[in-house]
C-alpha cells in the first residue's frame, strides 16, 4: 500500500567483446540478409478477442522491413525510467517505428519495469503474459530483468539492460524477425570506470514537452538490505557535468520551460568522477533562462550533511524550486541500522533543520517503510513522534515488500495485521494536519506546466513546488503566471490569476510526439535522425525498398565516420 500525497514523481549493460562484430559490422551483414517469408495474418477488429496479432509487416514480396511496426511503450516506476523510456521511444520514432496510443493495436509491446515494490512487478509480469496471450512481441526493460534476468517469466524474451537503451532499435528489429536478444552489460568511460549510461543527447519523445528529466548518475553507493534497485543499476557511475549542461542548453531550445535532475541518489552525484552535486548546480543555474526552473530529485541524508551551505544557497536561487526530497524511512536508529541505511534520526534532522532555517519557506518531502523485518512497535512510534514532530507536506507511507535476493527478504516478518495498523496510524496522522493553509491570500508566481488529474484545471507549481491550480486558459500553459491563492486543500493550492501571463525566454515548445534532437542543426549528428528525415521526403518518390536501403546506407556510413 503506498499512499501519495502529490504527483511528486518518485526519486526513490554492453556486452560486445573484443572478438564480437562492431556496430558497422553488424549494419553490414544485416545488409546481406535475405528476408524471410511471413505470412500477414488477418487483424480481428477486437483485438482484445483476438489470439493472435501480426507481429510484421510485409513488402509484396513477403520481407520483413524494418521501422515500420507500431511500438507500445509502457512504463513503471520513478522518473529515471520515465526519462528512459522517452529515450527509447524517440530512438525508436526517429528510425521511422510509430509509436501506438493503444496497446493492441501495436505490433510489439516495450515494456519498462520498476523494481522497488512487488505490486509493480506484479504489473509488469501481467502485462507480459497478456501480451504472449495475444501473440503480441514482447521487449522487456528496466530494473526487473536487470536484477534478475533468469527469472522463469522471463525466458525466452528480449532484455534491453538499463545502460543499453541506446541500442533498442537493434532489439527490437531483432525481436519482430523471431529473435531473443539480450544486452545487459556496463557502459565504462575511457578509464574503463562505470560511465552513467547511454547518452544524454539521443532523441526522446518527452511525455510533457515542457518538462525535460535529466538522469545525473545511475547507481548508489548504499547497500540497503531492503533494495532491490541496487541489483539493477549497480554502483554509482555519474555524467560528466559538461554533458548534463549540454543536455540542459538543447532542451531549453526546444521550449523546454522545467529540467528534472533524476538518479537513484542525486546526493552522490560526481563522487566516482572528482566532481559534486553542488558543482553540478552551480554550472546548470548559469544556463537556466530567465522564467524557467529546475527540480532536484531524490538525496539520501548521508550525501549533502557536507554540503548543506552549498545545497541551501542553490535552493534559494530564483530558477530552483525550493524542494527537497529526502527519505528517512524510519525514526528509529536501530531499524535504520539494520536497514543498512548509513546515518541516523540526528543527521536526518540536521538536514531538515538546515534547510528549514536557511531556505524560506522549502518543501521537503520524505519516505517511510512500515513494518520492516526488524521494526517493534516501540521503534514505529519514534516513527510517528518523528513525522508528528516535523509535519512533512509530502509523505510517501509504504508497506514493507520483501523483494528477492535482498538480506531482508530472508529475515522474519512483521505479521500483516500489525503492518496495516501501523500504515493506517501514519496515514491517519498525515491527514490530521493542513499543510498549505497559512498560503491562503498569497500572491506568488507559479510556472504552469501540466493539466489536473479531473482535467479541469492547469497545474503550475510555486517557488516551493507546491502545486497550484488555476484556470484551463490556453495562454497560461508554459507561462509564467502572477496568481493570487483563494483556497488550500491537502495537496495543492487554489489561485486566481492577477496579471497576463508571461513566457520564459525560450522557444516555442515541440509539439507533444515530436522528436527531440531533430532539429535541422541536429540531424547530421544523428543516424536516425538524419535517416527518418530522409525517409520522409524520399518516400513518396522511390518507394519503401529503395527509401529502406537508403536509410540502412545511411546509418552505415555515419557509424563509420564515429
């Protein structure tokens, strides 16, 4: 059971060797290969009843050509899966593949997975069934096969390893020919050292094209005995910061108005490579335009205690919302002992202190794990006294899941009973309280960006990142917007507005399924890019065989000349 209190996203490899094919190579034989016979099976127009659905299409003469499938991606989990899977679709529509609104209407399921609860791999191994059900292809990604490939409902599936979304396309062309392909090694950088993953600057089709996620490391240096994640994304491998920069400077030219930071720990970013969390912001705020803003994502305690000054000075920058996400999981020092979690109550407190006294008015939201193994119910309530004591404004209560291959999942559990109690007294006590109400007659400058859950209001978020709701007006999305606050609720805020609005000093924003990446300046650095270009403007004159040749040909000479 997990209750969420706002729509606060959660902050919570290659295997060529040295006597593999090279990726030209490999674009050269797949030149030579002769397409096989497929039958096009008849579409039902139910596909739910249906049994089967074709996984090809066919040319007259029965080959299979690559790019033209429709691909469904579904995702889990926190928002470095939701910015791999933007990854991946725009790699995957850059190619030429459309990208399905609804799942039975695609050719092949990419199915994008998250680790940290049990309901959400139970999600996940559903839909793969119904997707076998269906004769549907299946691709599977994220933290699950990651952390156990040879996992029985597994088999017989293409994996794409969290630092391998880069090669998707190649998965999935594999996949729609009857294939199995699975990539799940480590990128390394030049010192052979784990690099963060694929790079910042492949095409993405973002899910909001006003919001940009940013992953600044993947990893952690915990060993919480709890976690599965860390048996997916391993130790901690950060981008460089000149990457993460660049990354940033391109998204504000495409309209870009919000950059996400993101990674399993924000705090550890830049200690495998010399570098800093506070070095990184320092070098991104110079580059955020003028009535844009940046989020920071989730920080274990242990990593910013050395650089609170330095934490609390950005956060008080006027293009950096004024929020922090920061679990302590427990308030009491002995279950965070044996959660292996590396700080105490105290040095949580010292965080949250800090922060409250240096950053005006800052949000801090928080994690809590009831029932863990070792939990009595003495040290559930030093949890409660902790979350009575500093009445988080977002609290995310969690049930204890015993995820396998973790030291937890051998200990004894807490019996059910007493796990749901203890969630029911912590939800109880966070809905005791109003967090927003001193708000009320405020006025404030809120960045809108998103549209309510009832679809009825806009969603801008103020300096605290504190959600704001005002009126479905076209002309506020992506603007800046002076607002007066009438009402406050649990999780959000009420406004009028008070002045027109006004836009960041950024370009208009892609329209919601354009590529990222696809500028005209862009397109000569990127073989899908540059080959789903040509694709559509030679199309209608040569025909699909000779346009898919092209395009091969292309994606041949620019891997050669990298």
């Amino acid at each position: 059971m997990s209750v969420n209190v706002d729509d606060i996203l959660d902050d919570i490899e290659d295997i060529v060797g040295e006597g593999d094919l090279t990726a030209l190579e490999r674009s050269v034989a797949r030149s030579n290969a002769v397409g096989k016979r497929v039958k096009k099976a008849p579409r039902n127009k139910d596909p739910v009843k249906s049994n089967k659905i074709s996984p090809t299409t066919v040319e007259e003469n029965g080959s299979i050509i690559p790019g033209t499938q429709r691909i469904w991606v579904k995702t889990w989990g926190c928002a470095h899966n939701n910015s791999d899977s933007e990854y991946m679709a725009g790699q995957l529509a850059a190619y030429g593949y459309p990208l399905a609104d609804e799942k039975y209407e695609a050719d092949l399921w990419l199915l994008n997975s998250c680790t940290v609860k049990t309901p959400a791999e139970d999600h996940f191994k559903n839909e793969i069934e119904d997707g076998r059900a269906k004769g549907i292809p299946v691709v599977v990604a994220g933290c699950v096969p990651q952390g156990q490939p040879k996992a029985n409902y597994l088999q017989g599936l293409s994996i794409i390893g969290v630092q391998q979304i880069d090669r998707v396309v190649e998965v999935v062309e594999e996949t729609l020919k009857g294939h199995s392909v699975r990539l799940l090694g480590t990128k390394k950088d030049a010192e052979k050292k784990k690099a963060g993953g694929a790079s910042l600057l492949l095409p993405k089709i973002r899910k909001n094209p006003l919001i940009e996620i940013i992953p600044i490391n993947t990893g952690c240096l915990n060993q919480c005995t709890y976690c599965k994640t860390k048996h997916a994304r391993g130790e901690l491998g950060s981008y460089p910061p000149e990457e993460i920069v660049a990354r940033a400077v391109q998204s504000f030219q495409e309209g870009v108005c919000e950059i996400w930071l993101t990674s399993e720990d924000t705090g550890a970013y830049g200690r495998d490579i010399g570098s800093s969390l506070p070095e990184l912001l320092r070098q991104l705020v110079q580059v955020i335009p003028d009535g844009c803003m940046l989020r920071l994502g989730m920080t274990n305690p242990p990593y910013i205690l050395e650089h609170l000054e330095a934490i609390a000075e950005i956060l008080n920058h006027p293009r950096v919302y004024a929020f922090l996400h920061l679990p302590v999981q427990s308030g009491s020092d002995a279950v965070l002992s044996d959660m292996k979690r590396e700080y105490c109550v105290a040095d949580f407190e010292r965080v949250v202190n800090f922060l409250r006294e240096r950053v005006p008015g800052i949000s801090i939201a928080t994690d809590i794990i009831c029932g863990f193994p070792t939990e009595t119910e003495q040290d559930f309530d030093l949890t409660m006294e902790l979350c009575s004591k500093h009445r988080f404004p977002s609290l995310f209560i969690n049930q204890f899941f015993p995820r396998p291959g973790t030291p937890a999942y051998r200990m004894e559990r807490v019996p059910t009973k007493q796990v749901k109690n203890r969630t029911k007294r912590l939800s109880e006590l966070f809905k005791s309280y109003q967090p927003y109400d001193d708000q009320v007659g405020q006025r404030q400058t809120v960045l809108v960006t998103d549209i309510s859950h009832d679809k009825n209001y806009y969603v801008g978020h103020n300096k605290e990142y504190v959600q704001v709701l005002v009126p479905m007006d076209p002309n506020y999305m992506g603007k800046m917007v002076e607002v007066r606050i009438v009402s406050a609720s649990k999780f959000s805020l009420m406004s009028e507005p008070l002045t027109s609005p006004k836009r960041p000093d950024v370009p208009e924003a892609l329209e919601k399924g354009q590529i990222s990446g696809l500028a005209p300046s862009n397109t000569s650095s990127d073989p899908g890019a540059a080959s789903s270009s040509l694709s559509a403007i030679l199309w209608p004159v040569l025909g699909i065989s000779t346009v898919i040749g092209l395009r091969l040909a292309w994606i041949i000479y620019w891997r050669g000349r990298r």
